[in-house]
C-alpha cells in the first residue's frame, strides 16, 4: 500500500472539525480563550467629559490674556463631581478622571500654573479649546462592538471587556485531550529504571504543545502492553468526554504494537496507518464516535513532531482559534543529498543574518535523539524525491520556537 503524503493526512485529520460547543466563564478564567460571540460594551467610556490630568478646571475665555489670575472655588478629585458652576474668572482645582464641571472648556494643568494663596492662582500659559479633557464616549459608547467572535482574550482584550461591564462572557469549550502513553519499558521520570527500561518522556512534550493552542490535557499515564490495560485507559478517557485521544507508541507493526487492535477493537472507524514523513512514518488516525483518536510514534522526536504538524492545527480548529505554522524560507549552508519517497523534517538551526535567514540541518537526524531537538529551533522541510542540494540553495523550513 502506497503511504499517504502529509498533506493528505492532514487534510483528512482535519476534515468536519469544528468548535464543540461554547461555555461561560469569568473574567479570572478568560485570558487565553476564544471569545464565542461578539461582545458590546454595556455602558459609556468615559460616562462623562473627564479631565486627562491634574490641573484646573477653567473657561478658554478667562485665559485669552496672560498671565490670567483666577479664584479657586472648589476642588473635583477623582470618583466625585463639583456640583457648581465655573463662571467668568473662577476656576476649580480638578484631578485625573475627575467629571468636567459645568462652565469651564479646558484643563490648564498644574505645571503652567502660579498658586497666589489666599484661593487664587495665575495661569502663565494658554491652553486652547478641550485641552486634556477626554470627551464622553471617547473610548466607546454603550451598545457599540468591542470585540469580534473568534479574539483570542489577550490581556488588552480582557481589560476591554472589563471596562465595558462584563464580569463573564462566552467562550469556545476547550478542547481536552486525553494522552495515554504505552509500553512495558517506560517509567515516570523520578524512577530508578530497570537494565532493559526507560523513563517516557513524549507525554510531557505533546501535553505542552496541545496547552500551547488552549487545549486542556488529561495525561492518563502509561499503560503496559496489555490489550486490557491499554483498553481501560481508552476507556477512562472516552467516559472523560474527550474530544481527541493520542496514543503514544504502540501503534506500529510490532507483535507487542497493541493500540490499533484495541481501538478498533472499541469501535473506532481507522481512516490512515503510516504516512510518507520522516520521522512520523508510524501515525495512526481515526475515529471513535465522536472523539478523534491520534496514534504517534513511539520515538520522541518523531512523536513531537508529528504533534506540531497533525495535533496542534485540529485542537486549534476545535479550540475556534486561528492557527497557521511558521513557515519561512532561507538558504542552506551544507549540501543535502537527494531526498526518498518520504517527506523529510530535518531539525535544524535558522539564523537571522543580513543576508537573510541561514538554515544548517543536524549531521545525525536520528528520531530518538532529545537533545537535538531542544537545541533545534526549525524543521527543515524536504519534498519527497527532492534532488541533492547545494550550500547557497533556497529552503523551507518550520520555525518549532
């Protein structure tokens, strides 16, 4: 059977994938999420014509001529209005965000002014019409569209909505994934493993990525190959109403590769088994009811990425939150022999340079190695079949971080 390109697998993975539903929450619970609805501001800002800094309150008329001496007949601090009126050579002492009083047009502030005592000041420099005075409505008024649907709730958008009147608001649900490792030679990290065991370290790296696009994670641990075990851990993840279910090895072609049987064994629809990409070539998609379940490759690498390229963009599509890798183009600085039937992510340093960005691919690209793609910062990007490359020749690549 021919593999199915990547962008095949992509495609189809993606395909019906919508946001599941909406949910209310609070202002402390917002940051990060999807708004679900468009959002109209619930009162005026300002609600009154407000001062924009300390100073005095006073008529343009006053101060035509300069210096101007006034009479100070009240004071306007913030969250309490002067309930007078300024007439012709008065003035009132008024603070940042305090309401305008009634008669006076600008706001002189308190640097170009003498203080004469005795309830008096002298205004040394001219001031025009409205000067540091924010209008009413000046930031937007009551039933006017703040927010689109679709924003994610950035900490602006959030002190948007706050100063609005919102204390909650509708949001896409989140998605939640349940991560369920497998195999007989893993250990958590903090154990003392065994001559023929490791500590599993995918969980960890495919939980952030989901977290990095507003997907909640589930991580249900690690399952020895065990078809029953592996199916109560399927199970628990299934009566969790998980939206995606990723497995993390065990889905090759091993005798002891136990998670394609027992998901389809539950129930689950198979759409694709192994895919033209290296590392990834083992990756698993179908459907069980409604949940999505993905089936990475056991060796790290290879699992995280496949987690960047297939898991990321469907719990974004779920998630209601737009979504599109990095890709950019630079030139390779080593020659590149001709690439086989499988599209090739090569990890690799990208460097900004003023010639442009400078890629330069890992000498050993084994999907095993950690250290190498933490260093990495791209994937460098081969079609299937591309030819042997020169230094100096234009590339692509993904940008991990």
């Amino acid at each position: 059977m021919a593999l199915l390109p990547v962008a095949k697998a992509l495609e189809r993975l993606l395909d019906g994938a919508e946001p599941a539903g909406t949910e209310t929450v609070g202002l402390g619970e917002a940051s990060g999420r999807v708004l679900a609805a468009p959002l109209h501001a619930l009162r005026t800002q300002p609600p009154f014509d407000a001062s924009a800094m300390d100073g005095y309150a006073v008529r343009v008329a006053d101060i035509a001529s300069l210096p101007a001496r006034l009479k100070v007949i009240g004071e306007a601090p913030a969250g309490k209005q002067f309930t007078g009126t300024v007439a012709q050579g008065e003035t009132v002492r008024i603070f940042t965000g305090a309401p305008v009083p009634l008669g006076s047009d600008t706001v002189v502030i308190q640097e170009n002014v003498n203080d004469l005592g005795n309830g008096e000041i002298e205004v040394l420099e001219p001031a025009v019409l409205g000067r540091n005075i924010r209008a009413r409505g000046l930031d937007f008024k009551q039933g006017d569209l703040i927010l689109d649907a679709g924003r994610v709730l950035d900490p602006a958008a959030l002190s948007l909505i706050a100063a609005a009147n919102h204390p909650e608001m509708a949001v896409v649900r989140a998605p939640l994934v349940a991560i369920i490792a497998t195999g007989d030679e893993l250990l958590p990290p903090g154990s003392n493993p065994g001559p023929d065991q490791i500590i599993a370290s995918n969980a960890y790296g495919v939980g952030a990525i989901a977290q990095s696009v507003g997907a909640h994670v589930l991580d249900l641990g690690i399952a020895p190959d065990r078809t029953e075990a592996i199916s109560a851990l399927v199970t628990k993840a299934l009566d969790a109403e998980a939206d995606v279910i990723v497995t993390l090895g065990g889905a090759s072609v091993g005798d002891h590769d136990l998670v394609h049987g027992v998901l389809t064994g539950l129930g689950m629809d198979l759409d694709f088994w192994k895919i033209a990409m290296r590392p990834g070539k083992p990756l698993m998609f179908g459907r069980l009811g409604d949940t999505r379940c993905i089936g990475l490759p056991g060796n790290p690498v290879a699992s995280l990425i496949c987690a960047h390229i297939f898991l990321k963009p469907l719990l974004a599509k779920l998630g209601g939150r737009p979504y599109s890798p990095d890709i950019r183009t630079g030139v390779l600085d080593t020659a590149m022999a001709a690439n086989d039937l499988r599209q090739d992510f090569v990890r690799a340093i990208a460097r900004e340079t003023p010639d442009g960005l400078i890629v330069t691919p890992y000498t050993i690209q084994d999907s095993s190695m950690l250290r190498t793609l933490a260093d990495a910062n791209c994937a460098l990007m081969r079609e299937p079949f591309a030819p042997a490359a020169e230094s100096g020749s234009a590339c692509r690549v993904m940008m991990l971080r």
